[in-house]
C-alpha cells in the first residue's frame, strides 16, 4: 500500500523522502509522460515563504478538463502489477527476465554427471575463473525487451561459448566480449538465447493462444477477478514478447549468415569480427591490430 500511494520528493531542503502527498496519489501513470511531481520552496517570484510546496510540473499544454499523467518510472508490467495493480498494454519498459545458465564443463562436473557423451571444456576453469573475476555467476537473469535485450547477455555467452578454435592459447581476459568474437562464437551465442527463451515459455501452464481465446470470450472473463483478469492480460503479453524476441534473434541469424554449418572461428584474434548489420546496430566498426595493442596499453585509440 505504501509504494502505491508515496510520491518520491527528490528537491526538499532536507533531502530526497517518500511522502503521502494528498490527490497526488490520484494522478494515473503514463509511461510517455514527461510530467513529474517534486517538492519546491514556497513564495511568489521576488520573495520566498522559507516554506516548501509540492508542485506538479506539467510536460505540456493542457486543455480544460483535459487528464493529466505522469510516470511511476520505467517500470515493466510485472513491477507495475505488483506495486499498484494494474499493467499497461503499450508499455515501451515491458520485460520479461530471461534466466541463462551454462554449466562450465569441468573434468569433475562432467564425472559427476556419468554421461560420455558430455565432453570436457579445456578452457572451463579459466571461464570459472573470469566470472568469478568479474563478479558473475554461471546462472544469471537478464531482461528482455520487445525490440532489444541487454549487450551484458551477449558477453556473457560469448565467454561462455568460447572454444580452444577461437583462443589458440590466448588467455580468455584479452578478448573484447562487447564485440563479436566469431562468426561460430556469435551463432551459438543467439542459438543458447534462443533455447533460453523458448525454456522460459514452457515454464507457463498454458499457451498464448489459450489466453487469447479466454480473454475473447467476454462473457466468461467478466467472471473473474479484476486482479484475475490484469494477470491473463500481463501472462499474455508476456509471452507474446518472449516470442517476438524468439522470431527477431531467428532473423538476425538469417541476416547475418550464421545458420551456415562451417562457420569461422578466431584462430586467436582479438580483434573481433563484424558482422552484416554490426556497425548500424552497434555503432562499431572494424577494431585494427593497432587499435587493439594501443586499447590493451592503456593508450588513446585516436592517434590523430
């Protein structure tokens, strides 16, 4: 009940607070809104009260009667039911946390595990190692978005899919994880988001399809709860998302020509490898032999 009701006062003599500030709590929530509530000091334009107000600081021109929003924060529907209730249908900060575990493949795990068909990873202890390094853990939870999920989960998976092809005995700390690191490296990497994201769809006791005939039959819906009806809703556009995100990794596949079988590796380099569509999406472009040694020194790349 708290944090559906406080507003967040970050400009109050005495520092940021939560506060019940009357009618504020009212205000409904818009994720586009620009509109925000703080605390001032009182008074008019020469003189000041010493006093504090709370004033609404609108993002535009209102008409009479018109409503006015503002934004609880860049909440996903999860943390928006969860707080206050309810979930908005076109919410830009929609996400579903997708969990990402790789096992390193240790000579003792794959002994434990009492499978021949499960082969050792040499470079296991050394990725254990950089992790820890690092402050990561084999298990970690990432969230994903409608049209992008975060470059953490690609460096991730790209030590985690390294091989003994793309080091060729380069320790695994002199390769840049925010860059490519071979076209084989990069195939496995989207493939392990994908299995990731289709394990987290099974997870769910029914389908979309199955949601989508529940909410369409009105009558039967009017039936359930508000707060019954607000969870099928968010369900739904949950798994919608997971699969739009399925279906854009599948294309960025196609698009990138990794679906191809004989797939490069980096043979030790630590320059990375751009890929078709790379240097638009990322802003990146081709790293040099120069460019790496002068980064690696701790010297400024533009030697201009």
């Amino acid at each position: 009940m708290l944090f559906s009701r406080a507003i967040r006062l970050r400009s109050l003599k005495q520092g940021e607070a939560l506060a019940l500030v009357p009618y504020a709590d009212l205000i409904n929530h818009s994720p586009f809104s620009q509109a925000y509530i703080d605390a001032r000091e009182g008074g008019d334009w020469l003189f000041s009260s010493g006093e504090e107000e709370v004033i609404l600081y609108a993002d535009r021109g209102y008409r009479r009667m018109e409503q006015i929003y503002i934004s609880y924060g860049p909440k996903s529907n999860a943390e928006l039911l969860l707080l206050y209730g309810f979930a908005v249908e076109r919410n830009p900060y929609n996400s579903v946390d997708v969990t990402v575990s790789i096992a390193p493949r240790t000579e003792s795990f794959v002994k434990e595990l009492n499978d021949d068909s499960i082969p050792i990873d040499p470079l296991a202890e050394e990725k254990i190692e950089f992790l820890e390094s690092v402050g990561r853990d084999s298990t970690v939870d990432f969230p994903c978005y409608a049209d992008r999920y975060p470059v953490e989960l690609l460096e991730f998976l790209r030590l985690m899919q390294m091989t003994p092809e793309d080091a060729r005995g380069k320790p695994l700390k002199n390769f840049d994880y925010s860059r490519t690191i071979s076209p084989a490296n990069e195939a496995s990497v989207l493939k392990s988001v994908i299995e990731a994201v289709t394990r987290q769809i099974s997870k769910y006791p029914n389908t979309e399809e199955e949601d989508a005939a529940l909410i369409k039959d009105k009558g039967m819906f009017r039936l359930l709860s508000y707060n019954q009806r607000m969870a099928i809703r968010h369900r739904r556009n949950e798994k919608r998302l997971l699969k739009r995100t399925i279906a854009a990794l599948e294309n960025q596949i196609l698009k990138q020509g990794l679906d191809s079988e004989d797939l490069s590796r980096a043979e030790g380099s630590t320059l990375g490898k751009l890929l078709p569509g790379d240097e638009k999406k990322y802003g990146m472009k081709q790293k040099t032999a120069l460019e790496d040694r002068l980064e690696k020194m701790g010297l400024p790349v533009d030697i201009r």
